[in-house]
C-alpha cells in the first residue's frame, strides 16, 4: 500500500471559503492541500488595493480573524476609515497597514501570488499553497436598477438592495489562470468547491481561460459544498443571483449550477428532504451539519468529506 500523501486542492471565497478552510487546515500534515482563492471582489479604495477573499482565507486559517464580525482582525481600530469621508468600505487600521505594504510590494513589481506567500510567513502558515485565482486584475460588478456597481459597493454601501440585472467579470477574458494552478488540478486526488456563492465567488475562476475543462477532464472526486441551509444562504446574495441565472432558490439551484462537473454535494441535514432529486441529477449526497458555528463542525466537515478518498 502506497504512503503518497493525497492532493486536496480547493477553490472559493468569502467567509464560507474562510471557515471551511479553517478546518481543512488541520490535515495539512496527512494531504498536500492547495487553495485557489477568488480575487474578483478585489477593489481599489484609500490608495490601496485589497483582496477581501484572500484576506478572508489568510485571517481566518491563521486565528487572527475578528470571528464576531467574521472578517478583519480581531481587536483592529477604525481610526482611518473614521477619518476618512468616504467611509462605507469597513478595513481597520491593522488591516490598511498591511493593504498598504502589500500596494508597495505590487506597484514594485511584485505579483499578487508574492505577496500572499510574504503574508503567509509573516502568519506562520505553513503547509499548505494558497494561490490567488490570477495575478492580473479581474473585478466583479453588478448592472443593477441603481446602475453598474462593483460587488463591493452592491455588498457594503448599498446593503444588497437593489435588484440585479446582470453579472459581468471585468477583465475575466484577458487574465491568465495563475499557472501552478493547473497542474495542482491534474495532480489532484480531490477537488472541493467551498461553501461560497457560486456565482460571484465559484464562476469568476471558472472563467479562467482552460480552467474549466481542465477540472471537467480531471479524474479527482469532486465536491461541492451547499452554502444554503434550509433554504437559507450563509451570507451574501446567493438567492437574489440563483433567481436571476433562473436557478432554484434552495440547495437544488446550487446542484444544477455544479451538476454537470461535481460527484458529490454536501447538503445540511435539514435539505434530506431534496436528496433524491440531488441523487437524479446523477450527483451523490453527503448530508450533516453544515453551518459552520464553531472550529470543531468546520473540521468535522472537512474529515467527512476527505474520507471519501
């Protein structure tokens, strides 16, 4: 029997992304884990560049999240963004200082993936490669009734009011997919989609030039993880855009978004009622708790999920 450890390799976004991966993290001595993190929903604002996914991933994997908010660091001030007139974008005075080294290191030449990796160090996170979906820019806006906005402004300064027309990927066609990523997919034993939106968190790397037939032509068991419970999303406006893609508005919509590309999608014991329509769109269920309230569920979650190898 062969002791060659196994290659997780995991793409998402958000605090969904954040809190699996949390858990997921506690096996990094047993698997070879690779994280492919969104960056669409980078923006541009006080004269840095921030990368709230990727922040999310990094806080939330090294401990030093503010878990009552959900992002940022724990015990940060706000005396910057108080100070600032254009103050809806939320980023403490820790978090702007880093945002403000890591703009230094880009406008030096240095790549986005560089920087994750310094940071990565500076955290003490070891083990494990997170990789930023791409080096170039790609940003996510949303053509609503309160005209063309960047996910960030639909998310924070409107509050996720207004209704949404359509999604467009800035830029998505001209970036290249950050390269080690594709040989990370080929290599892989195991592909997991996190509990993030699919469609604004999921889709954007998907829209990466050969990314998704690459995944398609992978031999890697994949799975996905419902960010819907009882008809309720995580966070966020998965509903509103599973609507708009005319997708059903429960953990059915998140199985025929991924239907055509995933073996396996993990359902909250309260959606057993939609495992037989899930099992005849030819996808497997794994059904538990899925609501990540606490470190242990998150690594009970991904242990569940690891023993389908």
């Amino acid at each position: 029997m062969s002791n060659k450890k196994k290659n997780i390799i995991t793409f998402g976004g958000g605090v969904g992304a954040g809190k699996f991966l949390r858990g997921l993290y506690n096996f990094r001595s047993e698997y070879i884990l690779k994280f492919v993190v969104n960056t669409s929903d980078d923006i541009d604002i006080y004269d840095v560049r921030v990368s709230p996914d990727v922040d999310s991933v990094l806080y939330w994997i090294s401990g030093i999240i503010d878990r009552e908010r959900g992002w940022g660091i724990k015990k940060d001030t706000f005396k910057m963004v108080r100070s600032n007139k254009s103050n809806w974008f939320n980023l403490g005075d820790r978090d702007f200082e880093y945002n403000k080294r890591k703009k230094l290191q880009l406008d030096s030449g240095i790549t986005l993936s560089e920087t994750i990796n310094i940071k990565k160090d500076e955290l003490k996170i070891n083990n494990v490669e997170i990789f930023p979906m791409t080096n170039d820019k790609v940003e996510t806006y949303l053509e609503t009734d309160a005209g063309l906005l960047h996910i960030q402004e639909y998310l924070i300064k409107h509050k996720m009011s207004p209704g949404i027309k359509d999604i467009k990927f800035v830029d998505a066609e001209n970036a290249e997919l950050y390269e080690p990523i594709k040989d990370a997919v080929i290599s892989s034993d195991l592909i997991i989609f996190c509990p993030s939106n699919p469609l604004i968190s999921i889709e954007p790397i998907l829209k990466l030039k050969g990314l998704q037939l690459i995944i398609n032509s992978s031999n890697a068991i994949k799975v996905a993880i419902s960010p819907i419970v009882n008809g309720l999303a995580f966070q966020g406006p998965i509903l509103k855009l599973l609507k708009l893609k005319n997708l059903d508005c429960s953990v059915i919509g998140i199985a025929e978004y991924y239907k055509d590309f995933i073996d396996y999608l993990v359902i909250d014991n309260s959606d057993r009622i939609y495992e037989d329509k899930i099992n005849k769109m030819g996808i497997k269920t794994l059904i538990q708790e899925i609501k990540i309230k606490d470190d242990d569920i998150s690594t009970q979650l991904a242990s569940s999920i690891i023993k389908i190898l």
